[in-house]
C-alpha cells in the first residue's frame, strides 16, 4: 500500500499543471445561500460516485439504513427552482446501489430569504442537520476523504428499539464479537449513531446572520441520533451559534435536546412510569474550520446522554476527530483524519464491576485526491479501525477508491 500510495502521489505531482501551487483553499459553501437573480430559476445538478475497496469490508461505515461511502454506485440529485431572491425550494434524492432503501427522498424544503432582511431566514421541509459542521461536507465533492467520523456514522450498541437493563446492554456490547468490531442490521437494527446524517428530518428551521455571527435553531419530529424517531409525542429543539472573526476563522456550539425511542416494550415502559417521549438525548458540540492558504483543517467534539433503564451510570460517549486537506498541487491534495469515540462506565450486576457500555474506538484515514477535471476528483484513501484491546477485536484495515463526479 506505502508504495502504490508514493507511485501515485510521484506520478501526479509531475504531471503537467498550469502552475506549481493552486490557488488559495476555499471553504465549502453554507447550505441556504442563495443565488443573486432577479429571474426565476430552475437547475439540476448532482454527483455520482463509483468506489472499490481491497482489504478488510468496509462494513464498519454502514448506517442503519446499509448505505455506506464505500459502496461501488452512490448517486445525488438535486432539483431547485429558486423565485428570484426571496424563495427557493431544493428537492434531494439519493441512490446508493447497496442500501436497504436503494433510491429514497433524502431532502425536500423550501427555504425563504430575508424576511426582512438577511437577519431572519425560514428553512422548512425534510431539512439537513445543522448539529455541528460536518453536514455541509457530507457529500464526496466537499469530502476530501471518503469515510465519514465516527460521530456521523458509527452506530453504537445502544439500541433505538428497546430499553434494556445493566446485564443485557453489556450483552448487546459483547455481540460485536462475532461480528469483527461491527453491528449487522439483522444483529441490532436499531444501533443508535450519535449524530445521523444519512436521513434528514421533517421540521423547521429558522437562521440568519447578524455581523460576525451566525445562529440556527430548528424543532423537528426526530433526533440528531434518529431523524426516524417521529412515533413519540415530543419534538426535538436543536439550535446552533456559528462565529467568523477573522477571515480563515470559524468556530460554533451546538446544542441538543429530544426523543430517540422508535419503539419500545410497553411493559418496560409502563413499569418505568414514563412514555417514550420522555427518553431523551441530550447533545451537546463544539466545532472549528480553519484555513490558511493551502491547508483546511476541521475538527468536532460532541458529548452525548441517552436517558435509558441501566440501574447503575449512564449511556453517555464522547467523541471527537480532527481533519486536515493540504493542497501540494492544482490537481493534487493529501488529507487525513483521526477520529475517536469513547463511552461511559456502567455496573456489571454480574462481577459488580465498572465497565464500558461498548468498546471505545478510534478510526484513522489517510488518502490522496487527485482532480482529473474542473470536477470530478478521484481518491485513494487507506482506513483502519481499532478498538479497545481489551475487547480483543483485531483492527479492521482497507484501501479504497473512489471517482466522485459532480454535474
């Protein structure tokens, strides 16, 4: 892999190049911008992604739904019709040739501008997640790897379908086991990630920008953990404060609070004397981008309480990562993430021992992008996962492809 990683990267930087460095790096764009027109609009657009892996499976980067980055056909579209500069509507739909729902709605709002000024703007629909700022770079064009963190993604052994006491969530932990570190649907289907982004959430959103600061708060039906959570009664309020001080500089706070139960034994419920609208997720995050002539770096944190039926601690993890891009070329760039999440002690009723109530985890992925066009960008990336030793699950390692073709 060193060596098909050090060919690559000799071949492209001698490859002919209107000039030795690129242009200064760009952050990505805000979702909700909108486009100066006096006219109504309408526009398609889109990426397709083609990938292959050699290695392990990639089945570690699989959601609930089995979509996963490292499938071999992902596909976006998007249709937006925009009324001057006052209203704009942004329907998504996604394929992805392995997923259990192989092409669904993936967005669908309607975003109005500047009521009255670009103080106030409303956002309402099946809208993105604003929790943090890793939504705006969700997709392969503005991913400069090809993994996501493990805080996006990584579905946990809490499950979203059921309450369970001390002994059985240590159970559910232990079924990673068999599986090489992963959670196979038909094993646990409804494993809780601790942010989910491959479903949005029907709610409304209301954002603006007042000098150097920007804020965001929306009430939804779901969570941040399971947009799908829409059964209970309750409502999730998120908010988000975003600052840009200096030019290169920005940094936000996030905050979360609602129901993740999709369902769950009414017998264990009745006992606990409370409905599944009274379990909830608390969330809270912090978030960073900076960039200073080639080099973009982007970093998380997120703290996250699930309310559940343990008798002894909580279900609690913390999770951060840090990612950088460097541009060494106008074709070529290298990026690399850490990434790590770690989890809150429980009571072993059985040893009477503290424990983990899964296995901390940590997940590394290095690669190269090179563009062949003004857009499509093939990468080669290598990631590995490691967990805890004392769960004696060996690390998951594999090398991946992918040719990521925005129109």
């Amino acid at each position: 892999m060193k060596k098909t990683l050090t060919g690559l990267l000799l071949i492209l930087t001698l490859a002919p190049c209107e000039s030795l460095w690129a242009q200064e790096e760009s952050l990505p764009d805000e979702f909700g911008e909108m486009t100066e027109t006096s006219d109504n609009t309408t526009g398609i657009g889109g990426i397709v992604d083609a990938a292959t892996t050699f290695g392990n499976k990639p089945h570690l980067n699989a959601n609930t739904l089995n979509d996963n980055n490292f499938n071999n056909i992902r596909a976006l579209l998007n249709f937006r019709f925009q009324h001057k500069e006052k209203l704009r509507a942004d329907v998504e739909v996604l394929f992805d040739d392995a997923s259990k729902e192989k092409v669904r709605l993936q967005g669908a709002f309607i975003t109005i501008f500047d009521v009255p000024n670009e103080k106030i703007n409303f956002m309402v629909g099946k809208i993105p997640n604003l929790f943090g700022n890793f939504g705006k770079r969700e997709f392969s064009d503005v991913n400069p790897l090809i993994g996501q963190p493990l805080m996006r993604q990584y579905r946990t052994s809490l499950d979203w379908n059921n309450l369970w006491n001390n002994q059985e969530q240590l159970i559910l932990k232990e079924k990673r086991k068999a599986h090489k570190g992963n959670l196979p649907v038909d094993v646990l289907a409804g494993a809780t990630p601790t942010v989910y982004d491959a479903r949005w959430d029907f709610g409304i959103e209301l954002f603006g920008n007042i000098s150097f600061v920007d804020y965001q708060i929306a009430v939804t039906e779901g969570s941040i953990s399971n947009p799908d959570a829409n059964q209970n009664k309750g409502k999730q309020f998120l908010g988000r404060l975003g600052f840009a001080p200096v030019a290169g500089l920005k940094f936000g706070f996030s905050g979360a609070s609602n129901p993740y139960l999709s369902g769950a034994d009414p017998q264990r419920l009745l006992e606990e004397g409370k409905g599944k609208g009274e379990y909830r997720q608390m969330a809270y995050g912090a978030d960073l981008e900076a960039s200073y002539r080639y080099l973009i770096v982007f970093s998380e944190f997120v703290k996250s309480t699930w309310d559940a039926s343990v008798d002894e601690g909580e279900l609690s993890n913390w999770s951060w990562y840090v990612d950088a891009k460097y541009k060494l070329h106008p074709k070529l760039y290298v990026a690399a993430r850490y990434d790590m999440m770690n989890f809150s002690k429980i009571k072993d009723p059985a040893t009477a021992s503290n424990e983990s109530w899964d296995f901390d985890v940590k997940r590394y992925e290095v690669g190269l992008g090179f563009r062949i066009t003004a857009d499509a960008t093939l990468k080669l990336v290598e990631q590995w996962t490691v967990f805890d030793e004392k769960s004696n699950i060996k690390s998951v390692r594999f090398t991946a492809a992918q040719l990521s073709v925005p129109f």
